[in-house]
C-alpha cells in the first residue's frame, strides 16, 4: 500500500551541523519507567489498571484504514459525519477547504457525529457527538482524535474509549495528531509555541498516553509518519534537511544523514522543494522531493532519496532531477520486480472525465473508474454519474484522502459542487460545495448511499433565460472580499453556463409552488433572477423566483 506523506506546517529557523541533536533527545528508557511509575503513584491506580484492561482486551482488534476518514474495526465501519455547517461556503471561507491534489479536507470543529455503519446489515448508528476532524486514529481500545482552535490557532488531541464511547479531557495532549504506529500504539504530536512565545516546535510521542520522546527546533518539522513500527520525521532547514529514525519500542533515535535538493538540482530557478512522499520496502526508506513553482504550485522536477533503516548517515541520492522516473508529478510506489515509479493516479478513483468531456447528454452515464497505475483502468461502477451537458458548472469527483479500500467494498466521501464565477480569482476558477455523499462500494458494484448531507448553501443565485428546455445562466451575487468598500455590492459573474431542467423541477413563486407553464410563462419575457437547487445528476431540481 502507499504510503502518504503527512505535514505540519510551522515556521521558523535554526541551523544544524552534520546530524546534531536538536535541543531535546528522546527519553531514556529508565526516564520513561519512572515518569510512567510517578505518574500512577500521582493520580492513582485506578484510572491506568482501567486503562489497561482496554487495551488487554482490544490488543487483537482487527483494524483496517487506520487514521482514514473510514476505519473497520472488527468488521464495523467508523467514519465522521459532519453537520451542514462544515463544508459550507461561509464557514469554509473563514476555516479554509483544500480541494487541491484531489483531496477534501476542512479543520472546521464544530459539530459532527460518529457514527457506525454495519456492512452486513446496511444499518448506521451514531457512536458519539464530536468536535473534532480529519482522520480517525485507533490503537487498543481508543481512538485518538483532533480538533482545531482557529481563535487562538491551536490543535489538541483526545482520547475516546470505544467501549464507554466517553472522551477522557484528563488524557488532552496539546497539539496535531500526524500518525499512529499499529503495532505499539504510539501516537506523533506536532505542536508549536505562539510567535511571541519564540517560535519553539515541538515533536513529541506518545504512548498509552506517556510521552516517549520530545525534540524542539526552531525549523519546520515534516514527513512525520510511522512505516513498519518506526517513525521518520524531518527538520526541514533553510539549505539542508535532516532525516531522523525512532524507534518507540527502543526508544532510540538514529539521524540517518542530510539531504540538499537545491543543491543536488544546481538550478537557479528550481527553488521551491518539499517532500512529496515517503516510501518504504523492507530495510529500505524512500524519499521523494518534488519541486513546485508559480501562484498555481506548477510541477517542474522531482529527486528521490534512498536510506538504510537504522543506518547513520545513509540518506543518498537514487534519482536526480534529470531521471526519466520523476519526468511526472505523483506518487511513489514500487513495481511487482522492485522498480521505483512515479504515477499521479495510481491508487485513486475518478468519475471517468473522458465522459464528461465527450459526451453531450446530461443522461449520459460515466463510469466509476480506478486506477491500478496510469497504463491500467479498472471499471468499479459501469453507471456511477450522468454527465452533465457541456457547459455545465456543476461537477463531482472523489478525492484522493476520502477513500478507503476495506475488504472487497470501497468507502468515499464524495463532494457535489457548482462553478459560482463571482469569487474568481483571476484565472483560478471558484465552486460552491452543495453536498458530501458518503458511498459503500461493494465488490459487485452495488452503491450504498450511508449518509447524504446537504450545505447550508446548497444553491447558487443566478440571472437566467430559457429556451429549448435548457437554462443560461450568470451568477450574481455578492463576492467574498475584504475590501470594506466593495461590501454588499452585487456582481454578475463573466461566464455562462447552461443546466437542464428536471422532469419534475419545482418551480416556487413568493413561497408557494407553481407549474412548469408558470415558470416558462414568468421568464418567456427575459432574463430573471432565480436560485437553481440542483439534483446528484447535476441537473436543476428547484427554482425560486428571486425578483
């Protein structure tokens, strides 16, 4: 299975020689006995014998897409419903969607469930209320969670006993949940003091909920991620990055040597390096940098690292930037006779876009398509989406983070969303989430709708005129701006689009529904302002006279 990077963003600079030590090294293991003894003897016997019969008797939990958006354990699919709040427009434009890379993502806390779903039986139940988002983290008996504060810009992970389904405050580690090591259980926390508090960035560990290790620089700690048991992590410097390995079981660290992506590249204008992913096989630690340039993040060239695990000084370089195996943006992953590629698609599922570019015909079906690799296509769902007539602004997809494979079925969050051109920026196009599905996949083909959760802005406002059954459209609106002076004004949106009516749209005029001969009767003499509600097949379900 791939492996995915995953980053924590921070700031800040400090300059390392050779594999120096930052500020704090990991505990010894006598300091990691004794703090855990002190602290029973502290808060006493009670909570951590209770602590440890959970994890006694959930030590053999079969678990599958841990830290995913949709984790089975022990056959029931735990996955985060989120209210329609979360993804909508006004709250999205404060707290930020990232819909880039093909993925889905929000750190929006403001309420959502989680929730159950029985496969065998198609049943869904609702394990607790939450606060929280992202990935659900599980190890022995508990789930490790996180929530974002955007006041005060801070992360902090808790704890949820799957038995009692209670969330323990008591057990709260300030900061952002990055991975979960399965085998030990351990956790990987990345937190950072406030600006004026100078800038400090810590990296600590855990496990069963004492910490094994805490390392502070004053740089940018990222590919924080434990493969088989170990955790790798780097300290991105201003030139050089160091490469660390931990091991929670030993609790030994082994700094496995610099790398200098500017430098092996030799080119002025390939200076925007970042680690794209790491891979690793066997004894073997994969590093891949990518380097982006321009406002729109424009792939130029890639460089792969190799390292021995636990091997000082390992870190050396396997492909530089004039290799033909990173001629192409993407992820690594390793072939059936032990080649390193490089694919963008490989591993991910697409609504077939070669039909909605092609076909004409909103009832047209694309199918549901993955991706072994980019040579190979499999059909998952022969008629998944109708695809929407050709200057459609409506549009789906299924991002990359919101799939999880378990068993023979495919779970995925998939996002509905409409082209509102009057928060454009420039040549960077703007849509309006209308809803998220959540969608079983079974091996045969059968799609399961689990949950269906519309915005609270599921429409857009338009000014439209009508022929031949089909709607021309302009947003208008009022555009997302913080300039005070252009506040409250109302635009017109540049582009046209075009949207087919439902059979049986719903037509309302001052709060009471009317026929589809008032409606055509009411727009026959112009363009008029109207709100469009759209069904899953992109086409206009419900309209509302506006003016």
């Amino acid at each position: 299975m791939r492996k995915r990077l995953i980053v924590a963003l921070m700031l800040v600079t400090i300059t390392f020689y050779g594999c120096a030590k930052t500020s704090e090294a990991p505990k010894s293991e006598e300091q990691v006995t004794q703090e855990a003894s002190s602290g029973t003897e502290d808060s006493g016997n009670q909570e951590d014998e209770g602590d440890l019969e959970v994890r006694k008797a959930h030590e053999n939990d079969e678990v599958i897409g841990n830290g995913s958006y949709f984790v089975s354990i022990n056959g029931k699919v735990f996955y985060r419903r989120y209210d329609e709040d979360t993804f909508s427009e006004s709250n999205l434009c404060e707290n930020g969607l990232i819909m880039g890379a093909g993925n889905l993502y929000s750190n929006y806390s403001k309420k959502s469930e989680l929730c159950i779903y029985d496969p065998a039986t198609k049943s869904t139940e609702v394990f607790m209320e939450d606060d929280g988002f992202g990935g659900l983290y599980y190890a022995n008996g508990f789930f490790y969670l996180k929530k974002y504060d955007g006041e005060n810009n801070d992360y902090t992970v808790y704890r949820v006993n799957i038995d009692t389904r209670e969330v323990d405050h008591s057990k709260d580690i300030a900061g952002d949940l990055l991975s979960i090591d399965e085998k030990t259980g351990a956790i990987v926390v990345n937190v950072f003091d406030k600006p004026e508090e100078a800038n400090v960035n810590h990296l600590n560990v855990y496990k069963d909920d004492k910490e094994l290790m805490s390392k502070e620089t004053q740089d940018y700690y990222s590919a924080a991620e434990f493969l088989d048991g170990k955790l790798y992590y780097c300290i991105d410097g201003d030139e050089e990055d160091i490469f660390y390995e931990y091991d929670p079981e030993t609790n030994k660290e082994v700094c496995l040597g610099k790398t200098n992506p500017k430098k092996v590249a030799g080119d002025e204008f390939l200076i925007s390096w970042e680690i794209r992913d790491i891979l690793k096989d066997n004894d073997t630690l994969y590093v891949h940098y990518c380097d982006y340039e321009g406002s729109a993040s424009f792939y130029n060239a890639g460089i792969i690292y190799s390292a021995k695990e636990g091997a000082e000084n390992s870190i050396e370089v396997l492909y530089d930037n004039t290799s033909d195996v990173v001629s192409d943006d993407g992820n690594m992953y390793i072939t059936s006779d032990g080649q390193i590629k490089v694919d963008d698609s490989k591993g991910t599922y697409s609504i077939g876009k070669e039909y909605y570019e092609n076909k004409k015909d909103a009832n047209e079906k694309a199918p549901l398509i993955y991706y072994e690799d980019k040579d190979n296509i499999k059909t998952v769902v022969n008629e998944f989406a109708n695809c929407p007539i050709a200057k459609s602004g409506f549009w789906m997809n299924v991002p990359n983070n919101a799939v999880s494979k378990i068993g023979d079925n495919v779970y995925m969050m998939i996002p509905e969303y409409v082209r509102y051109d009057i928060n454009d920026v420039g040549w960077r196009p703007y849509y309006r989430m209308l809803k998220v599905k959540y969608l079983e996949i079974t091996g045969s083909g059968e799609v399961n709708v689990i949950d269906d959760i519309p915005t609270t802005e599921n429409y857009i406002d338009v000014e439209a005129s009508y022929a031949n059954d089909i709607l021309s459209v302009n947003c208008v609106g009022v555009p997302i701006s913080d300039d005070e002076s252009e506040a409250e004004k109302e635009v017109k949106g540049e582009s046209t689009f075009e949207y087919k009516l439902a059979d049986n749209f719903e037509y309302v005029e001052d709060d009471t529904t009317k026929t589809k001969a008032d409606f055509e009767n009411y727009i026959k003499s112009g363009a008029k302002k109207l709100r469009l509600y759209y069904n899953d097949d992109g086409v206009v379900s419900k309209i509302i006279k506006l003016s």
